[in-house]
C-alpha cells in the first residue's frame, strides 16, 4: 500500500535467469529462478549503482516486491527515500532464492546448490546485461537474518566483486544462534515420525503449517548448507546424536567454520577494500544474534575494518524499517 500517491514510482520488472550454478541440488528445486529488478522513476538503470536484497529465511526475493499492507514494499521505500532526497537514485534486484528447505544462505553446498555461484556468476551478470547497471565498484548487498548472514559472508568472501554490504540481525556466534534449536529440532523430527525423511513427508503434507516445525526445517536447512552429506535424505545430517543431543564435534566444526566470527580470522582483511560496510542487530534479538553481532563489531574494529555498527530498541521481527538507514548509506558510497 502505497503512502503517498503523488511520491514518482519506478518499475518493477521480472526476468528469468536459468541456472546451472544450482543444478547439483539435492532438493529438486526450479533452474529457473526469477528476479524482480527495480528501477527508479525518471530512470532506464543505465550507470545506476546496483543493489541486491537476499531475503531471510522462509522467503523468496520477491516478496519485497509484494503489496503490503499497513506499510511499504522496498520499491516504495526506495521511490519515496529517493523523493525525499535521502537517497541518490539505484537499481535494486530481488532474486527468488527459496528452496524446498525453505530458504537459503546464499553459500555454495553439495545439498542445497552453489547459491553463491548462481549471485555472482548468473544472476548480477545477467541483471548489469540487461540494464546497464552496477559493475566493478558500484555493486552492494543487503539482507536481514539469513539475508544479512548472506550479505556478511559475500563481503568477507568476494570483496572484489561486492563494494558495500550492510547485514541487518544476520546469523552469527552459531553457539548462540543455532545449538539452542538442536533439542527442539529433535523433540519435532521425533513427533514427525523419527527420521528427518519422515519429518519432512509429514511436513510436506501437512494441510497447516506448523511454526514449530518451520523452527525445525530451518535447522534442517542449516545442516543441508553447512555440513552437507551427499549420503544423506537430501544431504541432511545433524551434528547432534539424535537420541541424545549430544555433539558430535567433527559435523559442528564444519558448522563452525561458516560462521561469519570464524570466517572473519581469515577473510576479515579484505573487509578493508569494500566502500561501505554496515551491521546492526535489535538489542532484544529473540534468536541471541545481537551477542554475535557485538563480536563481530569488536573484532573488526580491533582489525582496524572501517564500519558502521548500531544497535536499536526492538527484537528480530518486522525491521524493514531500518532500511531507511542502510540503504541511503550503500548508495551513497557506490555512487562516489
């Protein structure tokens, strides 16, 4: 639902890019994935700064092109932060990354696909073909809970390709983050049958989702990225007994070493060549992640990684809002 009426609105165009980056997915999910590609009023994209949204866990890109109610989707908060004059005009691109897991954390795995490889290689070469946007220097990523894990691995990861970032209450300190799911997530595979292959049979045709059992296939989903185990039900294991909950420590430290804390020992370095860096995290977080993010904020400014960090009065639920300040921030850079 729009806010103001006479605010200029820009487009909204769907195109399709076929993957073969994902094609070793274990999940039988689409190659062909569609992107939502905003452009501002006044605008045809060509030598606009590109921005790539990776939604959170449950959700596809092209939700945040959806009517809303009560509020605005991102191409309305883009049309009137640019009305406004908070923010310089941009491309922003929606890709539809769910999977039959539920979502995505945008890294490659034997399980899930190469998610990463699909961004870089397919999706944002495809997107700067056909408008003339972004390129070297003048491409950003942004995204709340898995999305903001995502936008924090890709900046530690590919900071040759990706000049801002900004992570919104993204997944880090894992210990904190996932372990406290692991007892929940057997108590609902144990209810759905007793293997994880039944759990989700019976999850896939239940005739009303339960949000428990969403809590637990978003661990399942995890497992499927982190630790991917092409011998397993759709390359599924724990790294917990499934009688005891007890870690097994060898599947945990494959868990560990996508952490964005663990990846930051080794990558963080090359946080100093992006233009733009920005995290922030409610201070009453539901799933830990603000302890997580505190880290991070510590051991990048003890790297001497230029950043901004900012910790605001809400929990992990409806910040779209917070938008207003990372996206202007982005833009920003990517246009100097």
């Amino acid at each position: 639902m729009r806010r103001n009426s006479d605010t200029p609105a820009g487009t909204v165009t769907s195109i399709t890019v076929t993957s073969q980056a994902i094609a070793n997915n274990m999940l039988g999910d689409d190659l062909d994935r569609r992107v939502d590609v905003y452009v501002p009023a006044g605008h045809d994209g060509k030598g606009l700064p590109l921005l790539v949204d990776l939604v959170g866990f449950t959700a596809g890109g092209p939700k945040h092109t959806n009517w809303q109610n009560f509020g605005e989707n991102v191409p309305e908060r883009a049309d009137r932060l640019i009305a406004e004059g908070k923010m310089a005009p941009c491309v922003i691109a929606f890709p539809d990354c769910f999977t039959r897991l539920g979502g995505n954390q945008y890294i490659n795995s034997a399980a899930m696909g190469n998610w990463a490889d699909f961004l870089i290689r397919e999706c944002v070469p495809a997107i700067e073909t056909q408008f003339g946007c972004g390129g070297d220097g003048k491409r950003g990523v942004f995204g709340k809970s898995s999305g903001g894990y995502g936008s924090m691995v890709h900046a530690l990861l590919y900071p040759d390709f990706w000049a801002a970032a900004a992570c919104h209450a993204g997944d880090m300190g894992f210990e904190l983050g996932y372990a406290p799911d692991f007892p929940h997530t057997l108590r609902r595979i144990a209810k759905g049958g007793g293997t994880i292959e039944r759990f989700i049979d019976s999850f896939e045709n239940a005739v009303k989702l339960s949000g428990d059992d969403l809590h637990a296939l978003m661990i399942l989903a995890m497992a499927a990225t982190y630790d991917p185990d092409p011998d397993s039900y759709l390359g599924i294991r724990l790294p917990v007994t499934m009688d005891t909950c007890e870690l097994i420590e060898e599947r945990w430290a494959q868990w560990k070493r996508w952490d964005p804390l663990e990846l930051a020992d080794a990558h963080g370095e090359g946080l100093k060549r992006l233009k733009a860096l920005y995290i922030d995290c409610g201070d009453v977080d539901q799933y830990n992640l603000v302890y997580g993010a505190r880290r991070m904020t510590r051991k990048l400014t003890a790297m001497g990684v230029e950043h901004i960090y900012e910790e605001f009065p809400d929990n992990h639920s409806s910040v779209d809002y917070r938008m207003d300040i990372s996206l202007p921030y982005l833009v920003k850079a990517l246009s100097g």
